[in-house]
C-alpha cells in the first residue's frame, strides 16, 4: 500500500515543497555506490544523499574532514547511474566551500557536471551565506544542514545534542530563515531538540528533514548502512535498525567459507 499522496515519476526540488504542502513525510536515505541506490531508488525512496559520511561508511575514516571532492564525485555519479526516480543530493566536502564563494561555486559546478547529480548540500548557514549564493546564482540546487554538523566536530568536540540552551536555538532558527530567504529548497537538521525542529519545520516554507530532530518535522534520513544494521558500533537513540544485515551477512560468510573448505562448493551443477 503506498502512503504518498501523490504519484511522482521523477522526484524534483518542487516536488519535496509540495510534499510539505500536502503533508506527505519525506524519505531520505545516503547511498555511495550503483548496486545500493539501485535498491534503494527502486524501493521508491524520494531523496537519495550522497553523504561525506561516505568518509566514515565506506573509507574507515573516523570523521567526515578526510573525504575528497574527486571521492566525492566518484561515489556521486556510479549513485546517479542507478537512480531512475529519486532526487540526489551531494555533499560538498569539507574545504570544497568554506574558504571562498568563488571556490564554493567551482566545487559545486564540478560535482553537478562531472557525476549527474541534481542538487548539493553544505553545512552551516549565515557564515556561508555568501557562497550559497553563487551556487544558486549559478543555477544550482542548494540543501542546508544546520544542528549537528559533522564537519565541524572538531569545533564542536563531540557528537551529542546541538542547540539545547537558549542561544544557540535561536541562532539556528535564524540561520534556518536565512537559509530560506536565500532560495535553499531544504534543509536537514541534526541531533537538536524535537521540539525546536518542529518549531523551525513550522517557522520555514521549505522542507525540513530530521535525523535525530523528532517526528515533528517534514522528513527523515538515516545513514542505510546503519539502519540495515551493517554498521555495529554506532548506537544512537534515534537510530533505528530494520535488519540485522551485520549477522545476516556475517552467517553467509561463514556458510560459503565452510562449504568451500569442505568441497560443498562448487557442485556438479554450478560447474561448466
Ligand atoms: O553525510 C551524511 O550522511 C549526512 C546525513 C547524516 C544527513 O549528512
């Protein structure tokens, strides 16, 4: 049974505007390589995230500073050759943006041209303010992530809970309006309070998509690797797991070990 409201060929920036006008919950999920996004974009998921936690996921990094623009448009364009419905959004790496707009816009411009993509995303906002400009002055799809931003962990020291006291909530809010104004088409909001994302959801016209920011904004994304339980380490409370892959595919491995030491693998029929 679909829960969409409406029956969309081809997600669009638009289409993600009209979902919050409507009142349809809109899916997010990353994905780095073809075979994934295969699945994922045919299970009907509206945005796909090339996300830098690519970094963390596929390359063993511990934080998402190592990743490069050329690694980025890499996993970006095998993503875009997969993907027949969903919108993909690319994550501007760290150092492809903050030093200057016009290097932003360069970055930008290479990630769209070179992998396919549809749109790209960066973190932060009115101190970026002026290289989302040129990006979208050039024409190019801009998504904000505000709250927790894993590019700056090393600012921030940790990976827990952004914007709890007063201060910091409001600037965010601010950020968030700005972010609008500016002609941002959604925002992604990390690990803050439930209450204040609903309160930016309801402050802003654009679509707001939580991970760890509650129910009461206009989507939600998940990192697949973790919600498929591949990854084992990471615990956060609002990660939730739909498989327990990490065990499923760890017996598989085993079976196949087993079977190719005990001469079980290959049979007569799995042969030339
Ligand atoms: O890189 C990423 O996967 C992200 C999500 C956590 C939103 O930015």
């Amino acid at each position: 049974m679909s829960l969409a409201k409406k029956e969309y060929k081809r997600i669009t920036t638009k289409s993600l505007v009209e979902m919050k006008t409507n009142g349809e919950k809109i899916s997010m999920l990353t994905a780095y390589d073809y075979t994934m996004a295969k699945i994922v974009d045919g299970a009907g998921i509206d945005v796909i995230l090339v996300g830098d936690s690519a970094s963390n996921v596929m390359a063993g990094h511990e934080t998402t500073l190592p990743i490069t623009l050329n690694e980025m448009i890499y996993h970006a364009s095998s993503v875009v050759r997969a993907v027949e419905r969903s919108l993909v959004v690319v994550d501007l790496p760290f150092g492809s943006y903050q030093s200057d707009p016009k290097e932003a816009l360069r970055s930008a411009i290479r990630i769209m041209k070179e992998s396919g993509a549809h749109s790209i995303k960066v973190e932060g906002g009115k101190k970026i303010k002026e290289s989302i400009k040129r990006i979208l002055n050039a024409g190019i799809p801009v998504m904000g992530h505000l709250g927790l931003t894993p590019q700056s962990i090393y600012k921030f020291g940790t990976y827990t809970v952004r914007a709890k006291e007063e201060e910091e909530a409001e600037q965010l809010l601010k950020d968030a309006v700005l972010l609008e104004k500016l002609g941002c088409f959604a925002l992604v909001l990390e690990k803050v309070p439930a209450a204040l994302a609903e309160k930016v959801a309801k402050a802003i016209s654009i679509p707001v998509i939580g991970i760890g920011a509650g129910g009461g904004v206009d989507g939600q994304v998940l990192v697949t690797h973790d919600m498929l339980g591949m990854t084992q380490e990471f615990h956060p409370r609002f990660l939730r797991r739909y498989l327990d892959l990490h065990s499923e595919m760890t017996s598989a491995f085993k079976n196949y070990i087993s079977d190719v030491k005990s001469q079980l693998f290959p049979n007569d029929k799995e042969q030339y």
